[in-house]
C-alpha cells in the first residue's frame, strides 16, 4: 500500500494535479443571504506545477453559488475558503494550517490535495472531515476522515486497461514516466493485459522532464501496436496524441480524461481513435439529474470555468457536504464527521453507483466507497459515450443512485 499511496500521489499531477492565499476573498457567492455563514474550504494546485488545475476551484465556487441561490444550508450562506497549494508541500502545509486554525471551518469539501500524507497527524488532530475530494494519496485511500465518491487512479486506470482488452486490443504499447512510483502504475495496467493474454510489446518509459515527445511517440508505436495506453502528465497528453499521429500511428491512443473537456477531447481524436478513462460520466453529459444541474450551475456561476471531471468532482463534493450540513442540528467539525459517518444514501444524482457511507467499501481501500469507472471513445472528431458505469475487476454494469 505505502508503495501505490506513492504512485497515486504522483498521479495526482497525471490527472491534473503556502502561504497558499485565499482567492475567494473577493468573490461574492452568498447570494444575498446575510445569516451566520457556514464556513468549508478546498484545497489545491490551482497555479504553479507541471499541471495546474483551476477547475478545483470552479467547480467548487459554481456549487456554493447555486446553493446559496436556493437559500443555502436553512437560510445560512454558504461560504467557501480556496487555497492553492500551487503543487508544493510546502505551501499545502500552509493551506492547512490556516484551515484547521479557522475553528468555523467545518469541513473540506471538493478541491484535491497530494500531500495529505505529510499533513495527515494535523488532520487527525482537528478531526477534519475531507468530503468528496479527487482522491490522490495514501490518506485519501484508506483515513477514516475521507470520503470519497470516485476511484480517481486505483480504478480508472485499471478501468481503462479493461476497455482496452474489451476492444480486442493483443498487443500493446505502454507509456509511464521513468520513475520509481510508477511502477505500481505499469502493474495496475498489466495485471489486466496479462491477465487477458494482452502483449506489452512496446514499454516506453518517459522522463518527467521530457518536452519532445517524438522519440518515445516512435518507441511506443514500433511494429504497430493495436493501442497505445499513454499514462504521463495531462500537460504532456495532448502533445503526446499528436506526436504519435505524427508517426503514422492509426490505431486507438487511450489515456486518462480527467484535466480535459469535450473540445480537447474532439481534437485529440481527430486523427485516430482514442479511449478516454474516466470515474465519473463525462462531465458536459446532462442525462443525469446532477449531470444536468452542474453544466447549468458551471453556465450560470462560471461560464469561464472549464468542464471536466475535475470540476464535476469539486462540484459534486460541496453538494454532498450540503447534504450532511442539511441534515444536522448544530454545523461543527464534529456534527458533520457524525452526520456523513450515518449517510448511508449519498445522493449523487446519477454521477455514481450508489454510494453507502455506513458500510465498508467494497474495495481494499478503505476510503473509496464507489467501484465504478467508465469509459468515452471518440472517432473522426466524434466522442461518444454509452451511458454505462462499470465495476472495477468485474467490468460489470452498475446501476446509477438515484
């Protein structure tokens, strides 16, 4: 475990991810409430870093507006702290000291911090809940003061691997960074090719510091592989996609999908087939009830914002803690860890599997309580998706909460 709790917090930065200043401080979002506040805050890399990730904020201040529109948490405005730990240790030890010092912050709510780890006493010690961030670290995984609502890496990669197999891929080329904590990452993939009888026939390893992608783009499409699973930096995926084009490569290019929206994703499948990993439903999809309320509330709230399942997340984060804070008499630290401990219908709005706070997780992480992961595709500049959540091992078809 200590050894992937590694691999996920790198991945962190995959996916999209003090002193670390509190943007919020001008931003309005009570909607002319004016009772005594409930205070949440969220914590992470929105500057600064190989793949910053603004979204975490966007989505987060988008929820916060709309519930206070519709008169926040009984009558009370909701307000929400943001602090950018700008991708450093430091500066999230920042962020969190200046949090769990605010004793009117209940919770953190949405947002994604990869150092959890290193912060993890303080936490315990305030009894901090940390409700529906994008899980990245040990803590994450397995603290009883997390809960999490998607896999993020622990499922979507190897979700993503299972797409793979299903499209009838056998062999394969394989990119991940040329480091330690990736090893974990190569055998998440390759525990379910080999299972399958699936070929690694080409296994790229890229430094972290790599810009020109075209000598590994032609490594990992030597003697045409029928699908290259690319697992770096989003900030080196859509670079990587058009340098394996540029190859003459026609076969599927599939990587994680979390740091992109529709348009990027159209463009990195303009000149071949592409698998997208996911944990959530596309995050512009509005066949759900929450589907459709985030891209209204994200219209409404922050039309600049961007619309990707990190942003999704954060959103959906504050919607749950909402949920707690509606469902308590007093609004502290403690009532909130009490109420989300006996949430055992976590409403989701058809973004997740049913989603049980009260039972054990049906995963060897004790922290992530929902084991789906999902799947788009896009052909000729088309993205599609099929409107299915799988189970992680199974690739079994969940049924949606409510």
């Amino acid at each position: 475990m200590a050894a992937f709790a590694a691999a996920v917090s790198l991945v962190a930065v995959l996916a999209g991810c003090g002193g670390g200043g509190d943007d919020e401080a001008k931003a309005d979002l009570s909607g002319g409430l004016t009772g005594q506040p409930i205070k949440i805050a969220a914590i992470g890399g929105l500057s600064g870093g190989v793949s910053s990730n603004p979204e975490y904020a966007t989505g987060a201040r988008a929820a916060v507006a709309a519930i206070n529109k519709s008169g926040g948490i009984d009558g009370r405005p909701l307000e929400l702290k943001l602090c950018d730990n700008h991708q450093n240790a430091t500066d999230s030890a920042n962020c969190y000291r200046e949090i769990l010092a605010d004793k009117d912050i209940v919770a953190i709510a949405g947002g994604s911090d990869n150092y959890h780890d290193a912060t993890k006493a303080q936490i315990e010690a305030a009894q901090m809940p940390i409700i529906g961030q994008y899980p990245v670290s040990g803590f994450d995984l397995t603290n009883s003061l997390a809960f999490n609502v998607n896999g993020a890496v622990v499922v979507g990669f190897h979700g993503l691997a299972q797409d793979v197999v299903k499209s009838g891929a056998k062999r394969i080329g394989l990119v991940t960074l040329d480091i330690p904590t990736a090893d974990v990452i190569r055998k998440t993939v390759n525990d379910v090719f080999s299972k399958a009888g699936v070929e690694v026939v080409n296994n790229v390893q890229l430094a972290p510091s790599t810009a020109d992608l075209s000598a590994p783009a032609q490594q990992a499409t030597q003697n045409s592989p029928d699908a290259v699973v690319w697992l770096t930096f989003a900030a080196q995926t859509s670079v990587a996609v058009k340098a394996l084009r540029a190859t003459g490569y026609e076969g599927t290019v599939a990587f994680a999908g979390s740091a992109f929206d529709q348009d990027q994703l159209k463009t990195m499948g303009a000149d071949g087939p592409a698998t997208i990993g996911l944990v959530l439903p596309p995050a512009w999809d509005t066949s759900t009830p929450y589907g459709k309320q985030f891209n209204e509330d994200m219209k409404a709230y922050e039309p600049d914002g961007k619309v990707d399942e990190l942003s999704l997340n954060s959103w959906l984060g504050v919607k749950i803690f909402a949920q707690v804070a509606s469902s308590v008499q007093t609004v502290d630290r403690a009532s909130i860890l009490a109420g989300i401990k006996k949430l055992s219908k976590v409403e989701t709005g058809g973004l997740t599997a049913p989603v049980d706070f009260t039972a054990k997780s049906t995963l060897p992480y004790a922290a992530i309580y929902n084991p789906a992961y999902t799947t788009a595709h896009v052909k000729d500049g088309k993205i599609t998706w099929d409107g299915k959540l799988r189970e992680f091992g199974t690739g079994k078809e969940l049924t949606p909460s409510p």
